[in-house]
DNA sequence: TTATGTAGAGGCGAGTAGTC
DNA sequence: GACTACTCGCCTCTACATAA
C-alpha cells in the first residue's frame, strides 16, 4: 500500500456540514469514523461495525481509552441533536428537522465490535452525497477543538488546492453550524471563543492558511470573510486509474472527478443525439419544472425539446445535473447565471448516457465507493424526482 | 488514585469609536 | 452627550492531561 491509500478520507456532504450541533471534539471524532466506516461499507443497512481498538486510537489520553468512556461517548452521540434547517418547497414554511447523530449501538463482547446504527435520514446524506467536504480523519483528529473540527469542514467545502479562495459567510449562518447560537449572542465572546480560536488551530494543524475579515453594515459585524489557502489534496487518486475503471479500496473518486473523466472520453455524436425523439416542443415533457425559473425553462425547452425526459435514462441524467446545478451555486432553482453550466454538464451526460449504452458489452468493475452514478441509477424517475425535491430543502433561508 | 499543571470556557468591567 | 457595539484584559471555574 502506498502512502495514499493509508489515508482515511471522510466525504462529507453540503447537507452534513451545514447542520448544527453540538458535542465535544473526542466525541465529534468518534462521530467522523463512524461516518467513514458507513460510508466505506455502502450496503444499505443504515448500520456499519466499528472496532473498539479503532475507536480507542482516537482519544488522546491513555487514562481515558476505556470501554466504559467509549460506551459513554456513543450514548451522548446517540442522544445529541443534529439539526437541520429547511425550507418546505411546496409552502416555503420553514422546518426544523432533528435527529440524532447515532440512531443506536450494540457492543458485541467477544468480538470487540460495535455496531453502529443511524437513522435514515442521515444515513441518507452519508451514501447519498452530490457536494461534499473531502476530510483527511488523520487532520481532523489533530484538532483540540470541536469548533475548529466544524470550521474546518465548512472550509474544505470551498477551498481548492494552492488557490485562494474568498467565502463570505452570515454571522447566524456560522453560529448556527458551530451549535452556539444561543451560547453566543454577542460577537465578542463569539469572535474571542470561537472564531479565533478556531482559526488559529487550523492554521497550526490544518494545513491551511486561513485569515478572516469582519463584513459591517456600519460598526454592527454581520458576516466573516474567509480567505483560505488551502495546501491539503482535494483529489487522492490519479486520473489514469479512473480510466482503467479500477478504484482502490482506500481511495475513493470525486464526482467532479468522474465527470472530467466522462465528458474526455464521451464520444459525441449529435446526428444520432438528434434522432432520439421528434417531440415538438409544445407538448413537451419537464420533470422538476419547481426548479427552473421562468426564464431557465424556456431555454430548457428550446435547447432540449428534442430529448424525452418521460424516458428513463433520460429523466435520471436531468435530476443529477439539477441537483449538481443546484448544489454548485447553492441556489434553490436553476437561475440564468447557472444555466450555462447546467446546458454544458446536461449535454455532455445526455451524449455519455448514448454513448455508454452502444458499450454495454463492457464489463464495469464495481466501485468500493459511493458515486453519482450509482446514486442516480439505484432510484426510479418518480422516486428520485422526490428525493430532488426534498434535497433542496436543506438550503440555507 | 491523587496532585498538579494547563488550556478552554465564561463572566465582568473599563475603555474606545461610531452613530444618532 | 447618550447610546450602541466592539476590544481588551483580568479573573474564576472546570475539564483534561500528565506524573508520581
């Protein structure tokens, strides 16, 4: 095994990273392995096995690494609150959704095993992910702090490698994602407690350069500006693997990654991409019509009434390309700054789609990890188009 | 198991600067 | 000048880590 494939790579989800919660940072690691552990084995159970030996090795103290404390910190996990704030999309009636972090746990004596337990909901945005944080668990366990575990998740959200990024952030939304809305109602003790605090230990053990700035309306701060240098991988596997189909088991791909690869290797072929349907656009078919704006629908229906979206294959590519659409420019519907990138992606997944389906006869190795692929292709039309609806929900008011 | 040191969390007050 | 929002410093309490 080479240096790479040691690393344990936690991929955290947009909706993860922005709820709100509150443990400590030992218990909030255990929490990460177990995340990693569900997603590593992906078998649909809403359940993974975890090592006791595995959950010792993340408390610092010797004194503390005990099965009793471990038993403990399970039990908080399974009581502590996750909270997620949404937006009902068929009323905009805002909802408060919590659920606790582990649904439950069992301890297996003989084996020194325990099983972990979540509820579906969350296990849902632990397999089920489009935007995500990439986290190295060996940089996440260096940090003392809870809130610079949760600063650095929302930064890594963002940040590219060797590039500097700028991310502005409200006050409340922050407070909300560090759990301390009600502990930290001036900015004072919020910047003095955790902000700084939380900046600094990234910028010691993050490998991360990160500085703030105050956004004021007049002398009242209302929003921090980040900007982050961020020298941590986002990518840890090679493009020439992706093509030969064969991921490791202690890598995992990106979906970015994935459609770099696509689009290189789709082979276009628009006189046959023409001849898929003769539907006229008046009585066309628009899935998802909730997440266009007006104006985004009638380029869709100009650009695309050629395809039909009552097909299959067809109805899931349009839903992955919202929900990624969505997700990129944390919109709620496809407005006309991202309709670009929709068309582009759209298109390019429309012709891989026709492309893939003359190569059937390729036998595909299976992936160890999640992707989009397999996220799109495991639901009908009728159930994913519900899952689309539902996801957007979990934008910010 | 106990004692000790250290760091984090929280409270409070004095002082400063901008706004009305 | 009064009010507001913030910075800074000091103090106490508590949790955690380490050594004896």
């Amino acid at each position: 095994m080479n240096e790479e494939n040691k690393i344990e790579l936690l991929m955290h989800s947009k909706q993860l990273v922005h709820t709100s919660y509150e443990v400590t940072a030992i218990q909030n690691r255990i929490f990460y392995y177990c995340l990693l552990n569900a997603q590593k084995e992906n078998n649909g159970s809403l359940k993974c096995t975890v090592k006791l030996e595995d959950l010792k090795n993340l408390i610092p103290s010797k004194n503390q690494r005990t099965l009793v404390n471990i038993k403990k910190a399970l039990e908080i996990l399974s009581t502590s609150l996750l909270e997620f704030e949404e937006k009902d999309i068929r009323d905009g009636d805002d909802v408060e959704c919590k659920y606790t972090l582990i649904a439950m746990h069992k301890y297996y004596k003989n084996k020194e095993v325990f099983e972990i337990v979540f509820l579906e909901e969350l296990y849902n945005h632990i397999i089920n992910y489009t935007v995500y944080a990439p986290l190295n668990l060996d940089i996440l366990s260096k940090f003392k702090s809870f809130y610079s575990q949760r600063l650095y998740e929302l930064l890594r959200l963002w940040s590219r490698t060797d590039i500097e990024i700028t991310k502005e952030f409200k006050l409340d939304q922050l407070k909300f994602i560090f759990g301390v809305e009600n502990k930290y109602p001036n900015y004072k003790n919020f910047k003095q407690r955790v902000l700084n605090q939380a900046v600094k230990e990234i910028n010691t053990v993050g490998n991360m350069d990160v500085t703030i700035e105050e956004v004021k309306k007049s002398r009242k701060v209302e929003g921090i500006k980040f900007i982050i240098m961020d020298y941590e991988k986002r990518k840890y596997f090679n493009k020439e693997k992706l093509k030969q189909n064969i991921v490791q088991v202690d890598e995992v791909s990106s979906t970015q990654e994935v459609e770099e690869i696509a689009t290189i290797e789709c082979i276009a072929n628009d006189k046959e991409t023409n001849q898929l349907t003769n539907k006229s656009k008046s009585d066309f078919y628009v899935p998802c019509k909730k997440l266009f704006t007006a104006r985004t629908l009638e380029l869709f229906k100009e650009d695309f009434f050629k395809y039909d979206f009552k097909e299959k294959g067809n109805n899931l590519i349009l839903s992955q390309v919202i929900v990624l659409t969505l997700d990129k420019d944390d919109e709620e519907k496809i407005k006309v700054k991202s309709y670009n990138y929709f068309k582009t992606v759209l298109m390019d997944k429309l012709k891989k789609e026709r492309y893939e389906n003359n190569q059937k006869s390729i036998p595909q190795v299976k992936t160890r990890f999640h992707n989009i692929h397999q996220t799109f292709t495991k639901y009908t039309p009728e159930e994913l188009e519900k899952k689309l609806l539902e996801s957007q929900k979990d934008k910010f008011k």
